[in-house]
C-alpha cells in the first residue's frame, strides 16, 4: 500500500491546469464488476461529463475523461493490488480517490470510507482526503523487533502496512549480519519491567544498548522523512525494554507515550489493532474534546466565529487557527481568496463552483492553521464552519 501522505495532500493542492477533475469510490464491495459498482463508476463520470460539457467542448471533455474509463476494468484494480485472481478483495482499502486534469492523473487507496462523489473545479476537491488525513481519524503503528520491523496506518476500523523501501526490515537488514552475530541474547525479567538484561561480561550491556540506538537510529531516519510533515500518533509495539530507548531518540514529536509491550512477530494486524485502538482512541477523544472545550468557553468573544462570511475572511487572511467543519456537509458556491466574499449556490452549477468548505480547509491548513472534521451532533453552533482564531 502506497501511503497518501501530507506531502501527496500538498501535490494535489499545488496549482494544477483547470478543470480539476475529482472522483470518490467506496470500494467494499466483495466482488469488482457487480451491477452496483459498474453504476457507480458510470454515474461518477456521467456527473463529471455533465459538468465539464457545460464550459468545455465535447473533444476537450473526452480528452479528459477516457484515462478515467479504466476505473470500470477488471486489470486496472487487481493492480492496484485490490483484487485476487478470483475477483475478491485481498486488502482493507475501503476507498478509492481518482484525480484527473490536463497535467495530472492520480490514483490513491485509501484505508477509510470515502463517500461517493464526482466534482470539476478549477482545483481538485480534496475536503475528504483531509477529513482522513486529521489526526483525530487516523494513526500509525511501528511494530518492532530484531527479526521483523514494520510501519503500519490505522483507522478506526483495520490497520494496513505501509511499503516503504527505506525501512528496514530487520536488525540484520539494518546493520548487517556480522552486527546480528555478535549481538547477545537479552530479554527482560519480567513482563512488568522495562529494565533489560544483559547476558555478557564487562561492559558488553552498554554495547548492546549502543547496538540498539543504532538500529533504531535507522528506523528512526527512514520515519523521520515519511512523516515529519505529519500530526497523527504514532503507537510503538514491542517488548518492553525498547521503548525508552526508542522514546529517547525518536524524532517524530506525535510518538505516543504509552505503547503495547511484548512480542509482535508472528500477530496479525487484526490483532495489533485490537491492543492498539484504545490507546488512540482515548487520545483522539481528549483531544477533539481540548478544541470543542476551547470553543465552547471562547462563545461569545471575537476569538470565535461561526458566521459563514467572517469565518471564510478569517481564513484567507490567516486568522484562524482552528477551523471546525461539519463532517459530510458541502457549501456549494464560490470563494474569492483574497477577500474571502462567498457566493452560495444550493448546487454545483458548473466547473467554476467548487465546494466552499474544501476551499476553507485548504486555506487554513495553507497558513498553518488545523482543521477538525466534526460530527453534525457535536458542532457547536447551528453552521457547518465554525473556528477558533488568533486574534
């Protein structure tokens, strides 16, 4: 699995040759080419045909489109690896993002539900994508041992690893096997210590820690540009003696305190996820709960605003640092980005409307700012933006 990252976030938000071409699939369904996958895959490009007929000639609009006629072709989802010989999907990407304009065409799995939708803009609509992307949606899992090292992202709902080539595999695969030859046994007494022991003599327990800063040093380096652009927690899952060595060196600032100890190599990710979920999941509530707090006890001053237009100014302008958006919820319409004026339309007329509150979350994030995807029932004003501001 290919991670979408905020680097692959921030590709498709750099400026692209208009009309932007955005599709959604939710891809759970058992078996590819059922009656209600080929609907939905020619429902999508019907929409995006609509659209894009309405300013476009005919030959520009099937210039655009016939790369996208492969979504309905058996070969094109068993590479992405979605499918086994037989039809069945092996993986848990339940998502599918599709992006198409005159200069870029991009496939991403995507391990959550995505909702199902068609948008032409003259940016790529990217809202549900930075929904997944929010710390409070997803983490990331680092399963460690001297014989098996791998990187793992989670949901709420599974947990799929990451392929990333710079990360080692191993301890041999790190540091050689003449490293692994002479490095000693150790495990720790009991389960409830953190204190390894040593087996050598004189100051061979200093050397084999110092082995182990540098094997994890490697691990380290190879997360380290993966995800130093990244906010979701990361949850360390191995024996106990490693995490305080681990937590020492770590640069990755999201490194969540608690980990699982113990010993993790032949367990399924099912099961990595089921120790794993309520760790983040209590972090995720407190968190959302801090942001829903922080809005609620600011009501009523200027540092808060939940009006459409003076949150939209907020944003082009850098004031908000935090914006509140109602999950599954569209304002069609227009923005202007450098006065932050909106025209509201009640649908997508044509490739000039986007969807406002995807505009809003990219011009928060754009200038530092963090954005929440919120429940409509925990919203804390009646509109579906609402934000938290620096000044």
């Amino acid at each position: 699995m290919k991670l979408f990252t905020v680097q692959e976030l921030q590709s498709l938000r750099a400026p692209h040759v208009a009309p932007c071409i955005s599709l959604y699939l939710p891809t759970s369904h058992p078996h590819l080419g059922s009656g209600q996958d080929a609907i939905r895959v020619k429902n999508l490009l019907g929409t995006a045909e609509r659209l894009l007929c309405a300013r476009y000639t005919s030959q520009d609009t099937r210039m655009l489109l016939e790369p996208l006629e492969i979504l309905a072709n058996g070969d094109f989802w068993r590479s992405l690896g979605a499918l086994s010989s037989n039809g069945c999907w092996r993986t848990q990407m339940d998502g599918l993002a599709v992006f198409r304009s005159p200069d870029f065409t991009g496939y991403y799995q995507i391990p959550a539900r995505l909702p199902e939708a068609a948008v032409v803009a003259d940016t790529f609509h990217v809202k549900p994508l930075i929904q997944f992307l929010q710390s409070n949606r997803r983490f990331f899992v680092l399963a460690l041992s001297q014989k098996n090292v791998a990187l793992y992202e989670g949901t709420p709902y599974s947990l799929g690893r990451v392929e990333l080539p710079e990360l080692p595999a191993s301890f041999t695969e790190a540091l050689g096997s003449d490293r692994k030859e002479s490095f000693l046994n150790l495990h720790s007494p009991s389960a409830n210590s953190a204190a390894p022991i040593f087996h050598g003599h004189g100051g061979l327990a200093q050397n084999k820690k110092e082995t182990l800063v540098r094997f994890f040093r490697v691990i380290d380096n190879a997360l380290w540009r993966l995800l130093r652009e990244e906010r979701a927690p990361l949850v360390l899952v191995g024996v106990g003696y490693y995490h305080p060595i681990y937590h020492a060196l770590s640069r990755y600032p999201h490194l969540a305190e608690q980990g699982v100890e113990g010993n993790f190599e032949h367990t399924t990710p099912q099961e990595i996820h089921t120790r794993v979920w309520p760790i983040v999941s209590a972090r995720f509530q407190a968190r959302g709960d801090q942001v829903l707090n922080e809005y609620t006890q600011l009501a009523g001053r200027e540092q808060v605003r939940d009006d459409l237009q003076m949150v939209a100014q907020a944003a082009v302008h850098g004031r908000a640092r935090q914006l509140l958006v109602e999950e599954h919820a569209h304002l069609w319409g227009m923005l202007d980005r450098k006065s932050g004026k909106v025209v509201q339309h009640v649908t997508q007329q044509d490739t000039r409307d986007g969807d406002v509150l995807n505009d809003l979350t990219e011009c928060v994030l754009a200038r530092g700012g963090e954005v929440w995807m919120v429940q409509a029932a925990r919203m804390p004003s009646s509109s579906p933006v609402a934000a938290i501001l620096r000044w």
